[in-house]
C-alpha cells in the first residue's frame, strides 16, 4: 500500500518544497476532506500560493511530518494534507517509485521505492 511506503519513508516530506492554494486551507471553499491544512502549519508565498513550513529551510523537513525519515514516519495532517502530497508517487502502492520519489530517497541515503 502507498501509505505504508511512505509510512516507512517519509523522504519527499524532507526533501522538496510545498506549495499549493490557499483554498487547501482549514475553512477554505476547497478543502479536500475534513478541514483542510491547517493554516499555523504554512505561511503566504502569494496572494493565493501557501506553503508548508519547514519545507524551504536546509535542509527541508515539513512541519506536519514526525518521525525519523526511512525508519517510521507519519504525516501528523495525513487526512488534510494538501494535493502535492496526495499527487507525489502515485504508483507507490504498487511499489513502483518515480524520478521525484526517487530523488528525495536518495537524498536520505534510501534505494529506489522498486528496489526497497
């Protein structure tokens, strides 16, 4: 399952920049489920571009993920994470990575999703 690929990884959380609209946002018309993203966990880029904290700092690490990257992590807003983050590696469920997943595990010292 995707989940616990990523439940076991966690890379691309400290790996790449999160941006995304501000109607992602708790109370925002177009929330994907639940709440949306809560807005103490971003900052504005633009009048309509949020970010996820901690995500453009070196090295990056969002604010939402804990847990120690390739042992056992958790998005602690998994439910209301924003669309990046539920459009990373689509194909993770079936244990096959992408250039992005794959870039981000390396970064961390990790192999290829199809090769862990």
């Amino acid at each position: 399952m995707r989940e616990d690929h990523c439940t076991r990884c966690g890379a691309c959380c400290a790996a790449f920049r999160v941006d995304f609209h501000c109607s992602e946002l708790a109370g925002g018309n177009g929330a994907l489920s639940g709440d949306g993203v809560p807005v103490a966990l971003t900052y504005p880029v633009t009048g309509s571009l949020v970010r996820m904290r901690g995500t453009d700092e070196a090295p990056p690490r969002c604010i939402a993920l804990a847990g120690e990257v390739g042992q056992s992590v958790r998005c602690t807003i998994y439910a209301d994470r924003p669309s990046p983050c539920r459009d990373f590696a689509p194909y993770a469920a079936l244990g096959i990575g992408e250039d992005a997943c794959d870039r981000a595990r390396a970064r961390h010292g990790l192999p290829p999703l199809a090769a862990a």
